[in-house]
C-alpha cells in the first residue's frame, strides 16, 4: 500500500491540520515527518477549537494511531503541554500516540541558542518561532545530537551534558544575551519522564509492516514549501525538508512508495516571520484579509501577513512536491471582496518572470495581476460544492485550468463540516 502525503504549499498555516482531521477516517495511521513545536495546527469541531504543535492531526478520531517519525524534532517541555490539553478526551496514547526513537531531542540550550542568534541577527533576523528548530537541527546534521532513544540510555544525563558544554561554549560569544538556564533544565528533565512514558518505535520498520499489511498511511507535513530549507526562500526558512522528499528520509518511505501527494493552499497568501513576500499587501486589503482570515499566528499569536494569491510560487510549489491533488482553504474569508486577484507572473527589471527566481531576496519584484469578480455571499453554511456561487466556481475552475492539477476540495470555514468535496 502506498502512503499519501499532505503538505503546505505556501508559507504555512495553509490548515494543514483541518484537512488531516477530514481526511484521517480513510486512514488507519497518520505520521508526521518534520518539523517540530514550530508548526502549531488548529482542528475545530463540535465546538472545540484545538491546536496541535508535535502530535499529529489523526490524534481526535478514535481508529486512528499517529506517529511522530524520525524526522520530527520534540521539545519534551512543548509535548507535555499538548498531553495534558488533550487529557479531557481521554484517549488512549500508549496504543494510538508513537514515537520514533529516532527522532531528535529539543534541549533547553536549543531555545537558548535560537533566541541568542536571532538576537544577534537583529534587523536581519529570520523570526523563527524561538522553539530551538535551528539549532536543533544543526546538531542532527552536525552529527552531535541527542534522540528519544538516547534517553532510555544509563549514560543519557553524560551525553546530555557534553552537548550542554558545547552549547554553552557557543552562548559565552553571544555577549549581550543573558540567561537562565537552570530553571528550563530541571522543568525540561521533569517534563522527559511523560515522553519516555510512551511507546517508543523503529517507525521505519514499523510503517513497511503496516504498508506491506495493506494499512492506509497519511503523512503529516508541517510548515509549508517556501519555508523548506531547500526550496523555500532561503535563508528566511525553516531547517527541515517541508517538500514530499521529507517524507522518505523523515518516515523512510521509499520514493517508489509515494502514493497520492495533496497540496493545501488558501485562496489567498500568508507569511509569519522575515522574508521575501511577493504579492503582499501592505494596505487597507492586507489588513481585511487578516481580519476576516483570524489571521493570528497559532504558535505564537504574531500577526500573519497577508497579500493575494501568487501562481508564480504555487505552480513552483506544485512542482516540487509533484502534487497530485489541492485543496484551497479559506474561500469564505475572500467573500467580503467584490474584487479578487492573482498574481500570473513577475516584472523584475522590466522583464516578466513566470519561474520563481533565485534571487527573491534582492530582486525588485512586481506581481502582474489577473481580476476576478468576487462572489461576494456567504460560503459557511455550503454542505455542497454544486451549490456555491458561479463566480467561486469560475475561479476554482480558472486555478484548475492554469495549475493543471484537479481542486478536490474547497473549505470554507474552520470547523470540519465547512468543507466541500468536489
Ligand atoms: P496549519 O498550520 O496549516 O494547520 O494551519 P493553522 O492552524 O496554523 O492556520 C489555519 C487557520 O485557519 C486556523 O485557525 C484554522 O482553524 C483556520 N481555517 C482552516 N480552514 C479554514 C477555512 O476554510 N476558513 C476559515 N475561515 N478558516 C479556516
Ligand atoms: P505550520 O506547521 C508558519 C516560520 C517562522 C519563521 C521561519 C523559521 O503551523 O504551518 P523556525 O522556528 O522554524 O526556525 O522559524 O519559519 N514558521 C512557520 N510559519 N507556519 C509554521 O508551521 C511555521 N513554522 C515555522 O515564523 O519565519
Ligand atoms: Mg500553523
């Protein structure tokens, strides 16, 4: 059985976690591949509203496991937080939450190193969600960091130690960055006990029994495209694989395994943190789209910024992650516009560029826009994609057209019945 892959394609918060939860019952496992408390996903249904930041998204439907793979780094800190939340729902962690002993371990000096490099970095900062995400990954790559399998090693508090030394090392240089290590230390070593706790797997061995049973897999990403350390718009990125390859090495799914590849995209663009933003709006638009889109950051309540649709970024994202069908969100958030745009193509240097450019950072970048009559009525209470207004359809039929991948779904509000199957 071959896994499917949902993933982001544009800056994150495309609501990634809201499809998961629609999706999960035709699932048996969800795992997630990267990332770590940075991603913050938001379920809503029946009245509750649930963030989720290290579990993944199949967590509330009851037939569902979820694992968290090798390719997801865990603050022991973060993920105790999200058990307790999720406490009222009484779920049963140690046969439906697993943990791949691969995965690596945020230390309380990652969130130091993070704050201290984003400090120094002031203006050029990435504004990174000050979770430890970078820092952690360098030593994953740097080959010095510790996972969740180390913890059930006798000689775990000595190699803990010799990274905290390293790490220390590298704070002394930061010379105006003052900290307090030892409280996050005694509440991080508390707060390892509830993940040690749970069951602990060789997730790779475990999702080839599972396919190879004929189990159907959904893997989980978090972040989006342009924020992948590869493709995104480097150096304002996140330090994972967000892209469908990040499913191979963060689950070790084998390319050839690699069933349906669903892009998530709203109708519109956001963006959290620094960086290159083509088609935003810095005006009275920018500002209607995030309040009508709540458009809050779910981590750490920064406001997102907001602009139109970009075509350029998304037909790169489509491309990358080889999807195979989207799902546009928030389509009733652009139902107070009597006009809509999308971006078609760039002017840089009086030149039109229709291929996302390598030098984003420094080009003076002009979006081309195409006008779409708005529909211009209420979407949120639509239980069927044939009766939204033509003009919703002109543009889902339009984007169709254009990405040459089919829209299998359209949302319409956050809650998981304010979704249309097409
Ligand atoms: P994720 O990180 O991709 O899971 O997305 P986030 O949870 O960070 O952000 C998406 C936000 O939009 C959340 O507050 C969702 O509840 C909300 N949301 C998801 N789909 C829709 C939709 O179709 N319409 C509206 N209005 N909100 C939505
Ligand atoms: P979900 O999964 C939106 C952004 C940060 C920052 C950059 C690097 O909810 O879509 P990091 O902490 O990873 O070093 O930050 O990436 N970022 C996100 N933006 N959604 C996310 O996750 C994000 N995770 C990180 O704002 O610009
Ligand atoms: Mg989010």
């Amino acid at each position: 059985m071959n896994v499917d892959v949902l993933l982001g394609l544009q800056w994150g918060d495309e609501g990634k976690g809201k499809v998961v939860d629609v999706l999960a019952p035709s699932y048996r496992y969800i795992a997630r591949f990267q990332g770590g408390p940075n991603a913050g996903h938001t379920l809503e249904f029946e009245g509750i509203k649930h963030v989720l930041h290290t579990i993944p998204s199949g967590i509330f439907r009851p037939d569902v496991v979820n694992i968290i793979g090798n390719g997801v780094v865990i603050d022991p800190i973060v993920f105790h937080a999200e058990l307790e939340k999720l406490k009222p729902y009484q779920i049963a962690f140690e046969k439906r939450l697993l943990v791949s002993k691969k995965a690596h371990l945020i230390l309380p000096t990652h969130r130091l190193l993070d704050a201290a490099s984003e400090q120094a970095k002031g203006l050029n900062k990435i504004g990174s969600t000050l979770k430890g995400i970078g820092p952690t990954y360098m030593d994953k790559t740097g080959r010095n960091g510790l996972r969740v399998g180390d913890l059930f090693s006798p000689s775990f508090q000595s190699l803990y130690d010799d990274l905290k030394e390293k790490h220390l090392d590298i704070l002394s240089r930061y010379e105006d960055f003052q900290y307090d290590l030892a409280p996050m230390e005694k509440e991080w070593f508390e707060k390892v006990e509830g993940l040690k706790a749970l069951t602990c797997i060789d997730s790779e061995h475990y999702l080839y029994d599972q396919r190879k049973a004929g189990n159907a897999i959904l893997a989980e990403g978090a972040q989006g495209t342009m924020l992948d350390i590869d493709f995104g718009t480097y150096p304002f990125v996140t330090s994972s694989n967000t892209v469908t390859a990040g499913t191979c090495t963060g689950l070790g799914i084998p390319p050839s395994a690699i069933g349906k590849v669903i892009g998530i995209f709203k109708a519109y663009c956001t963006r959290v943190g620094s960086g290159p933003f083509p088609t935003e709006l810095n005006d009275e638009i920018g500002a209607q789209i995030r309040e009508e889109g709540r458009e809050f950051g779910a981590t750490t309540g920064r406001a997102r910024r907001c602009g139109w649709l970009d075509l350029v970024q998304l037909k790169y994202a489509i491309m990358v992650n080889g999807v195979t069908e989207l799902c546009m969100m928030k389509a009733d958030v652009l139902s107070i516009f009597s006009d809509i745009y999308l971006c078609e193509s760039y002017e840089i240097d009086g030149k039109s560029v229709d291929r996302f450019p390598y030098d984003i950072n420094k080009a003076e970048i002009k979006p081309k826009w195409t006008h779409f009559k708005g529909w211009k009525s209420d979407l949120t209470s639509l239980t069927r994609y044939e009766d939204s207004p033509e003009a919703l359809k002109d543009y889902v039929r339009y984007l169709e057209k254009v990405l040459e991948i089919p829209i299998t779904m359209v949302s319409v509000g956050p809650d998981r019945a304010q979704t249309l199957l097409k």
